[in-house]
C-alpha cells in the first residue's frame, strides 16, 4: 500500500498571502489528522477529520481551516499568513478515529512565510 | 504542568551505551504511543502499549499505569538511532484524542 503523501513538499509564501496543503492518505484510512510543528518545539495538533466531519480541533486562530472529501483526502488552509505560521505541517492517518489506533505520517510540507 | 512530560529534553550517548527516555503523565490513558521523528522530519510509530512491556529489535517499551509512567529503552545504540522521540497519549475520558509530549532529541556519537 501506498503510505500518506502530502503536497507539496515546499513552499514559500509571503506574509498575507493564503495557502492550501493537501493530503492524501493510505487507502482504506478514513481518520486524517494535521499537525504543526515548529523548529524546536513539539507537535501542536490543528484538527482531526473522520469521514468528511471535523471532530476535534486545537486551539488555533479562524486562519485555519480544513476539510476532508468523501474519498478521506483532506486539504488544509491558511489565510492571512503570518511569519509564525512558518512551519512543518504534518498529516497523519489511521483506520478509525481512535487513540488506540497507529497513526501513519506523511513526509510533511515545510511553509516558509516571508 | 503539561499533563505530559518526557525526560531528559536532550540526551547525547557514545555508540554502544544503552539508552533510557522517559514519559509520565497525570491523566488516565487508554493508550500510549512512541514515536521516532528523524533529522529529515518523517514520523514513525515505534509502538502503542496499554500495558506490560514490548520489545521490537533493539527497541523496548515499558508502561506502568499505576505509576502514570512509561519508558522507552534502546540497546547497543547506534548513530542511525539518532532521532527525536516523542510520547504520546490517549485520554481515557476521549476515545480519540492524543495529547502529545514535548519530545526527547537523542544523538548518538560513533
């Protein structure tokens, strides 16, 4: 099977533009969850996708948004950039929507915001 | 407090040395989850225990539910192992959401 892709893999913005990312998970896997990473910090979650319905989300602003289509591929977006949204973007997918669930990571979008 | 804490933050070994990076929490758990990220940024789940102990190669796994306390140890350490480590738990009061500790770098030195 094919694992969890993500595009794109780079990408530099400038600070008020907007930006989606997409992510396409292993086959068979409904649940897609996303993540922000900064340098040096750990793994801050945005949201969590479960047969096209959000279900649990972080605490950040209204710039991030997501959705999830009905073949479990899930887009994010972010409006408004700022230059703290630079940052490693990661999407993870598993089976179901369980914490006993392994949740498989893409290779991540790296987003630069000038 | 977070209600998960890895330690050490940083740990640098010799090649060879055995290996112990800790995780405690302080709420209840259905599941805790290892994971390794390398240099490169890909995430990779190592195990997922709910109790008792685990073992893949030279990679053990450890939890204590009594004592809110996982460990993860390595053997003969190698510089491929060289990564960060991250703990992550399932809140026992939501059957989905992880809540995800800070990470542990490791560096081992040939």
């Amino acid at each position: 099977k094919a694992g969890v892709t993500q595009t794109p893999r780079y990408l530099i913005k400038t600070r008020g533009q907007q930006v989606t990312l997409s992510c396409s998970p292993i086959s068979g896997h409904r649940s897609v969850s996303w993540y922000q990473q900064t340098p040096g910090q750990g793994l801050q979650f945005l949201f969590e996708y479960f047969s096209e319905t959000q279900r649990n989300k972080g605490n950040f602003p209204g710039r991030f948004s997501g959705r999830q289509f009905s073949n479990s591929r899930s887009e994010m977006n972010v409006s408004t950039l700022e230059l703290g949204d630079s940052a490693l973007y990661l999407c993870a997918s598993s089976l179901v929507l369980s914490a006993q669930e392994t949740q498989y990571f893409g290779p991540g979008t790296r987003l630069l915001v000038l | 407090k977070n209600e998960v804490e890895q330690s050490p933050q940083n740990l640098t070994a010799q090649e060879g040395e055995f290996i112990t990076i800790n995780c405690s929490y302080s709420v209840g758990i259905s599941a805790l989850h290892w994971l390794q990220q390398h240099p490169g940024g890909g995430i990779v789940s190592l195990f997922m225990l709910s109790s008792g102990k685990k073992k893949h190669g030279r990679l053990i796994a450890t939890i204590n539910i009594q004592e809110k306390h996982s460990s993860l140890h390595i053997t003969a350490s190698h510089p491929r192992d060289s990564a960060v480590y991250i703990c992550a738990v399932g809140r026992m009061d939501s059957n989905y959401q992880l809540i995800w500790g800070a990470g542990t770098k490791l560096i081992i030195k040939p």
